[in-house]
C-alpha cells in the first residue's frame, strides 16, 4: 500500500470524532416553528375548505325528521348540488349575498340543510314545494296546486328507545312504550308514507290532524324560494311558522342562498348512553344505521 494511500485512509479514531461532531451540529440545529405553524395551518385551511365546498359531517340534534332521522345520527352533508352561497363555508360568517355561484335548485324531497334568514343556526328539512306553486295543509294532508299529496294508510311505525330517542310520553302518547321482543322497550308512532308528485316517498310521524301547523296557507311559493318541512309534522319548526321566538320557525318559505347543501347518508349513529371516554363510544353506537340512504325512493307517478 503506498504512502499516498495511507494518508487518505481514516483512523478509528478520526471517524469517531467526525461522527461526534455531526452529531453535535444537528443537535444544535434549531426547530424550524414558522415551516411547522405554517404546515399545521395548510392542513387547517385544507381540512375547512373540504368542508365547506365539498362536504362535512352534520349531527342530528332533534326529533324533527323522525321516523328517518333520529338524535344522535351523524350525516354526511354535500355542499355542492345546489352550488355555493354565502352559507356554504362552515362558519357562517359572510354578510347575505343574492344568488348563488353554480346555483340550481333542490329537487323536490331533497333532505336540506338550511341557515333561517337573519340566522347562523342550522336546520335539516325536506324540500316540499318549489317556486311558484301554491302550498297549504289541511288537517295535515298537504295540497300543491290545489292538489292533495298521495298518503297512505296509517301504520305503525317502530322506533328505537334509548338515551336519545326517550319516546317521552307527553309527545307520543302513554302506549307509546311498549316492550318489544327479549323486553327491550320500543316506541311506537303513528307513520303516513308520502308521495309527492314526482314519486319520491318517504315516511312521516302524524300524532294528530289537528295539531298546530295541520292547517295552513295557502301561500304562493315566490321565486327562489323552497317551501320545507319535517317529518314528524307535529314535532318541526319549519316554513309553517314563524321566525323567532317562540314558534323558531323558519317563517315562511325559504330563499335558496339560505340552503347550504344536501344530506346524503347516516355515516354512523350514537344512542347517547357514551360517556366522554373513547372506550364507551363502540357500545353506544346503534346498529344497522351507518350507511343508510338519505335520498327518498323513488316509485312510479300514477
């Protein structure tokens, strides 16, 4: 081996001692906290632009859309079907806009969810009647045009009850609760299955024909306007009452700029009996709802 050799080659001790001192230089090497503030605000803004233009989780807080939708179901809400309006973004905090970007309206039975003029609260609702027809209610049966929505036959219909569906009987009746099979309480409701004109039905709760909001109108749906309701009639604070205190109606029909997308699907439902301990959760979620449809069936038009 020549001398020029032996002076290229490293020294045990020499390759210890570099290694020592790259080691101390990154040690040294301060944390970059602007990349990673920086890094966790894209990730914030990607996470609420999906949200707001494309879709977002919503959770069911009442018992207006039962016999479909119960408390403590959590939906899948799309934001673009109806294009984009000054509700569309998560927080609610542009000034009312005429009109909407890509805009075309709901297809009658739609399921909604809306803001109520001079509102940052969210609704979930049907769409029930369109723009220029003339809606009214009498003894719950709803007219469009002078002409009564298809109703079946009352049945009973078979809820769940738990910690967020108490079937309480003060709202459904004493023999509401009744034990079901292994003595497992249930709550049975009145159920009248609609059909609206263009054939999508869905199911509905009417406890009694004369309850308020059984009767109403008739009103003219203006233009750019929905007329909406909830399913379980007598339980909705919908277009049939008034804004504000203490009907929280949605008075009247709704402007489209106040929709802020469609409800797709129940991606998952909890009971209420969890607790705010993460191992709790997967006892308390209800079984057989993930995955449920929220767009009604369709049947032929007679």
């Amino acid at each position: 081996m020549s001398g020029k050799e032996l002076s290229l080659k490293a020294t045990p001790e020499a390759e210890h001692a570099a290694a020592g001192e790259a080691k101390s230089a990154s040690a040294q090497k301060p944390t970059d906290w602007w990349a990673e503030a920086r890094g966790i605000l894209w990730l914030v803004l990607a996470v609420l632009g999906f949200h707001s233009f494309i879709a977002k989780p919503f959770y069911i807080p009442s018992e207006s859309m039962m016999p479909g939708l119960l408390i403590g179901d959590r939906l899948v809400v799309t934001k673009f079907p109806y294009g984009y309006s000054f509700v569309t973004p998560t927080f609610h905090l542009l000034p009312f806009i005429n009109g909407r970007l890509l805009g075309q309206m709901p297809e009658r039975g739609d399921v909604v969810i809306l803001s109520p003029p001079g509102s940052a609260e969210d609704y979930i609702k049907r769409v029930i009647g369109l723009p220029g027809e003339t809606l009214e209610v009498r003894q719950g049966v709803v007219f469009i045009n002078g002409v009564a929505i298809r109703r079946g036959p009352v049945h009973d219909g078979v809820l769940p009850v738990d910690t967020n569906a108490q079937c309480l009987p003060e709202i459904y009746g004493i023999n509401a609760r009744r034990a079901g099979p292994g003595g497992k309480l249930e709550c049975h409701v009145p159920v009248v299955t609609e059909t609206l004109p263009n054939g999508r039905q869905y199911d509905t709760i009417d406890l009694s024909p004369n309850s308020p909001g059984d009767t109403y109108g008739p009103v003219k749906i203006p233009a750019n306007h929905v007329f909406v309701m909830g399913d379980n009639r007598d339980q909705s604070a919908d277009s049939r009452f008034a804004a504000g205190e203490p009907e929280k109606g949605l008075g009247g029909p709704v402007p489209w700029e106040n929709l802020g997308g469609r409800a797709e699907f129940i991606s998952f439902s909890f009971d209420g009996g969890g607790s705010w301990n993460p191992l709790s959760w997967w006892g308390s979620l209800r079984a057989g709802r993930a995955g449920t449809s929220l767009h009604p069936k369709r049947v032929p038009v007679k």
